[in-house]
C-alpha cells in the first residue's frame, strides 16, 4: 500500500525542540536507544574475542575461515536489516522500527547462544546483524531529530562511540568466560551471548518511554501528535529549568522535496543530493573496511602472529576497545565548535597515517603484540571519531520523509562494499601466515582513510549549530555542496 504525504506545512515545533536546555528526557533518549551501539560493540568483541576459542575441538572446531565468514555473515545481515527497517522507519515510524529490530537482535542473539555448529552459528548471526542494522538507521534518525541543534554533533559521536563501551565489556566478559579453569570450553561463548539477550530485554523495556519523533509526525501531517509530543518533551525538559530563546527568523517548511521509499531517495541520490551522496557514500566504505576488517580478525592475528594465550586475547581487546572509547568523548565537542568538515578531515587522515605506518612496522618485524595493541589505540582514537561522524553526516544530509532509509541504504552500501569481504579477506590472509599480505591489507585501509579525507575536506558540509530543515531543503531549493 503507498504511504500518503501530507504537503509542505510550516510548524514551529523543530525550533522549540532547538531551543530546550538538556534535560533528564534527552538523557532517557541517548541511553534507551543509543545503547544499540553499545550491543553491537558487545557482539562484534565477544565474536572478535572469542574466534580462537571456536577453533578449539571442544567447542566447534571452526577454521580461522570460518570464523572470519561468521564476521561476514554479522554484517551482511547488518546491511539488509538496515534497508528492511530503515524502510520501515520512514514508512511506519522510528516508534515502530526501534521496537521491532531489538526484537529481531534478541531472536538473533538467542539463536547464537544455542548454536551447535558452523551453519547454525552463521545463520544466527546473520538474524543479528539484522537487528542491529536496522537499529542504526532508526536511531540515528530518531536522536538527530529531538536533540538541540547545537549539542547534535557531540551527542551524535558520544552515542555511536558508545559502541566501545559495549566493546569493552566484552572483552572484559572473555578474560573469564574463555578462562577453561572457570568455564567449560563449549559454555563460556554461550553465556556470552546470552548475557547481550539480557541487556537488550532491559532496553526494550526502558524504551517504552520514547515518544515518536516530532518532526516524522510533522511532515505525515500528524500536527496534533507532533504538537503533543513537543509540549510533553517540553514540560520534562523545563522543569528544573527554563528554556532556551526561541530562535530568531520564520519557521521552516516541512514537506516530501521527491516522495518517500527507495524511489524518493533514490530522485535525490541522483539527482539534487547527488553530491552529498557520493561523500557519504566514500566515508561509509573507508570507515567499514577498517573496522570490519582491523578489528574482528585482530584475535587471530595475535594468537597467530605474536602466540597471545587464547584467554588472554580479551585483555588487548580490551585496552583497543579503550583507545576507540576515547577518541569521541575527547573529540565530541569540537565537532560542534571547530566544526564537522574540519574535524572529519584531521580524524580521517590522522587514522591514515598512523594506520600506514603501523602496516609497515608491522612488515618488518617490529612490534610484538602489545605494541602492535598501542600502535592499533592511537590510530582508532582518531578513526572511531571519524567512523561516528560518517553517520552523523548521513542524517544530516537527507530530508526527514527519506531520512532513516537513506542512512541504511548508504550504511548497507558502505558496509557491502567496505565490510563483507574484508573480515573474510583478512582472515585467509591470516591463516597464511604471510606478515606481507597482511601488510598489505592494512595498507589499503589507510589508503581508504586517506581518500575520505581528502573528500570531505574538499565536499563536507560545515553543519554544525544547524537546524536540521535548514540543511535538509524543500523542493524549490539547491543544496549548495
């Protein structure tokens, strides 16, 4: 059934949600929904943590190929759940969409968890990858369209680093789980998984206290909604303060500029927004290789190259996932104050040079695995604020009628392209044994960060402080990058 659009309508509702003081409510809003991020670092570190406990025959006997195409397997369900429900989000509402994926990742990590060989682990992870694909095109769209225009950016990069948090949890998880002397070799994985079901029951319920996204009900001509939800997010938000100067200037029109689906965006893919597309579109491949590719195989490379204990492997996961953390608490800020086309630059090309320079260390023989681990930290401090931005670009770039569609079409895009292969690439590589190849590999991924910086250097958008329906324009308008 076709989706009806009402028309353009002015409404002054995005300017009162810009306006608003943070409260407790923003705070409910970053942790219920912004904890996606978080189960996915859990899932992707317990699976990266876990990989040369799988080879063991006690448990399922897995090929560093095999695990690798498990790594594959995660995101590319992580790329079609994110056009289903990034669909769905834009069809039916964030509401909706937010509630469904969470589901689809706890049938997914359950499914995990009661695994009993290679197939069935595969299959399971990919029902994962899809829920949480789909959570990041409904969330991102959801908190960019509440939170004030001028904290966006730093709440953008403090929820999608959040994905470190649950990182590092995982990694601290696997030091015991995968300790044989406390938990049996067939067990210690399982509880893994099952402990992220657990987190993810306690989201669901956290997020019944979400309302639906104002502007998505503005611009389906749900006025009286949208009018209900701002008043009701005002009142929590200004009861222990008062609220912001409205903004000066008229208020902005809110309508479909080519429709809504895949053949709204796909109008301004390659027509109007053509441009914004292909720099989004170069900085989702970059950052997906270097992460899919980098971090789910760097369990085998040390167990390979540097003959880490399996149960020790956790620990340098653990200090990687901390440098990733870092990178956008410390840099959030300035991404709303030095501003995105800037800081995306120098994080894009800082990860770039230290990336290359860690390759060819590496090649000659010159780090162990602990300084292979602090080489790895320098570089993702910068590229774990880069990859953060990407999506916080990709929001900001598209009207809110295609805006959840457009984050999971360029991130399914990004992923397919910079993601899939690379977990399986590397993890042949590895079972090789050659330090050249996996040079290499390395090598390209610095060169991928190099490009994208260049990029956004050249065709960034500078949107920071920017109401959203100011970057976002209406049918009559040109973006001018």
């Amino acid at each position: 059934m076709a989706v009806r659009i009402a028309a353009a309508v002015t409404a002054d509702l995005p300017a009162r949600l810009d306006r608003l003081r943070w409260s407790r409510f923003h705070s409910l809003v970053v942790v219920a929904l912004g904890s996606a991020w978080l189960l996915d670092g859990l899932e992707v570190t317990i699976i990266g943590s876990v990989g040369p406990g799988l080879q063991d025959r006690r448990s399922l006997g897995l090929s560093p190929g095999e695990i690798g195409l498990l790594a594959s397997g995660y995101v590319a369900g992580a790329t079609a759940g994110a056009l289903l429900f990034g669909w769905l989000a834009d069809r039916s509402g964030r509401l909706l969409a937010f509630r469904v994926t969470l589901v689809t990742y706890l049938v997914g990590v359950a499914a995990s968890a009661f695994s009993w060989d290679f197939a069935s682990l595969d299959w399971a992870r990919v029902v994962t990858g899809a829920g949480i694909g789909g959570e990041y095109a409904a969330i991102n769209s959801a908190i960019d369209e509440i939170v004030p225009a001028r904290l966006r950016g730093r709440v953008a990069l403090y929820v999608n680093g959040s994905y470190w948090i649950g990182a590092i949890l995982g990694a601290g998880l696997s030091l015991i789980l995968l300790d044989t002397r406390l938990v049996p070799a067939n067990l210690g994985w399982r509880i893994g998984f099952g402990l992220g079901g657990s987190l993810g029951v306690g989201l669901l319920l956290l997020r019944r206290g979400i309302p639906e996204s104002p502007r998505w009900l503005i611009c389906r001509g749900r006025l009286a909604e949208a009018e209900q939800v701002v008043r009701n997010i005002e009142a929590a938000a200004t009861q222990h303060s008062s609220p912001r100067p409205a903004p000066t200037g008229g208020s902005p029109n809110i309508g479909p500029p080519a429709g809504c689906g895949f053949r709204g965006l796909m109008a301004l893919v390659f027509g109007r927004y053509r441009g914004r597309a292909v720099v989004v579109l170069i900085l989702m491949i970059a950052q997906a290789f270097l992460f899919n590719a980098l971090f789910f195989t760097y369990g085998l490379v040390l167990t390979e190259y540097y003959q880490v204990p399996t149960d020790r492997v956790g620990l340098y996961i653990l200090a990687l996932s901390m440098g990733n953390l870092l990178g956008p608490l410390a840099l959030g800020r300035f991404f709303d104050t030095i501003g995105r086309r800037v800081m995306m630059t120098m994080t894009f090309a800082a990860t770039a040079v230290l990336v290359a320079a860690t390759a060819l260390a590496f090649a000659r023989g010159h780090l162990s695995g602990m300084t292979q681990t602090c080489c790895w930290m320098a570089s993702f401090f910068f590229a774990s604020a880069a990859a953060s931005s990407v999506y916080l670009s990709a929001s900001e770039s598209f009207p809110v009628e295609i805006r959840a569609l457009a984050i999971a079409c360029f991130y399914a895009a990004g992923t397919a392209l910079g993601g899939i292969a690379g977990p399986w690439l590397f993890g042949e590589i590895i079972g090789t044994g050659s330090r050249g190849m996996l040079a290499m590999g390395y090598l390209l991924a610095a060169l991928l960060m190099a490009v994208a910086a260049i990029v956004v250097w050249k065709f960034g958008i500078d949107a920071e402080n920017q109401p959203l329906e100011a970057l976002t324009l209406t049918a009559d308008d040109r973006p001018s990058r």
